[in-house]
C-alpha cells in the first residue's frame, strides 16, 4: 500500500492553513440552512470521489487529479464548517450572567 504524505493544492480561494484553523472543541455549531446545504452537497462529493478512487483500486499517487480533488473538498468542509458559529452552553450562559469564571 502506496504511503501519502501532504501536499499543497493551489485553488483560487484561500483556504485556511493548519496554523489557522480554530482550536477544535466539542461545542456544538449553529449551522446556517446555507452552511447546511454546503456540507451536504461537499459531502456528497467528496463520498462519490472517495468511492470511485476506492473501486477503481491501484496504488494511489499524489498526481491523482481525484485524491487532490478530495482533499480540496476536505478543506472547503471544514472551513465552511468552521465558520459556523459555536453554540455557547446553557452552563456557560448561567455562569456568564452570574459573573463566574470558568474551570480552565
């Protein structure tokens, strides 16, 4: 089995770097009908790339215009997911309204 290693795609929009991506948490996000419809058609997408890089089988290349593809995919779902607002806890909203600090 061929090993991958990452690699800079250049698209037209930018995307946001590792360095930039927020930090990851496990708040829930207010998604946007938009932002929903977005994440249903990238995902979409990316499953039908995925599953005819999956069939067609072979070793896989980083030339490969579909894995390249994928990845692009990849990175606009996160970053449209990413954008979405977090929804703040109903614990946190108590403790802000009660002026308390929360645990770090």
């Amino acid at each position: 089995m061929a090993t991958l290693t990452s690699t800079e795609i250049p698209i037209a929009a930018p995307l946001l770097t590792a360095g930039e991506m927020p930090a990851r948490s496990n708040r829930r996000r207010r998604i946007t009908p938009e932002a929903g419809c977005a994440l249903e058609v990238l995902g979409h997408a990316i499953e039908y790339l995925t599953d005819e890089l999956v069939h067609e089988g072979g070793p896989l290349s980083l030339d490969d215009g579909r894995l390249q593809a994928i990845q692009l995919l990849m990175a606009i779902n996160r970053e449209v997911y990413y954008a979405c607002p977090e929804v703040i806890s109903f614990s946190e909203r108590c403790r802000s309204l009660l002026g308390l600090r929360t645990a770090s």
